[in-house]
C-alpha cells in the first residue's frame, strides 16, 4: 500500500487481508493470528483520518509514543 491511497482503497486492502489472516480461517494458526492483528493495529492508524495524518507526519513513534 503506497502512502498515497485513499480511504477506499485502505479499507479494500484491510478487508481482503483480515479475510485471509482472520483466526476463524485459520484456528491454531499463531503467525496468522499475528498477522491479523498487526493488520487490524494498522488500519485503526490509516483508517482514521486525523491518526493517519500524525502517522505521516510523525511516523510511527506516534503510536509507540500513545498518540
């Protein structure tokens, strides 16, 4: 995903990798589970758009930071 997508597209992209990396799809799955929850951690950023915008700004020290 190149930093440039609109929300449209972040949400698509979300959508068809939480599908294949969901835990129901892949039970006992550990890098899976991982996986989805690295997804999910990085859309709440790029799916809202004031938090996407500090993310772009600041990076990701943002989000270690608690902001």
């Amino acid at each position: 995903m190149n930093s440039s997508a609109d929300a449209d597209a972040i949400k698509r992209t979300f959508r068809k990798l939480a599908r294949k990396y969901h835990p129901d799809v892949n039970p006992g799955d550990k890098d899976a589970e991982a996986k989805f929850k690295e997804i999910s951690e990085a859309y709440e950023v790029l799916g809202d758009a004031e938090k996407r915008a500090k993310y772009d700004q600041f990076g990701q020290a943002t989000q270690q930071a608690g902001g």
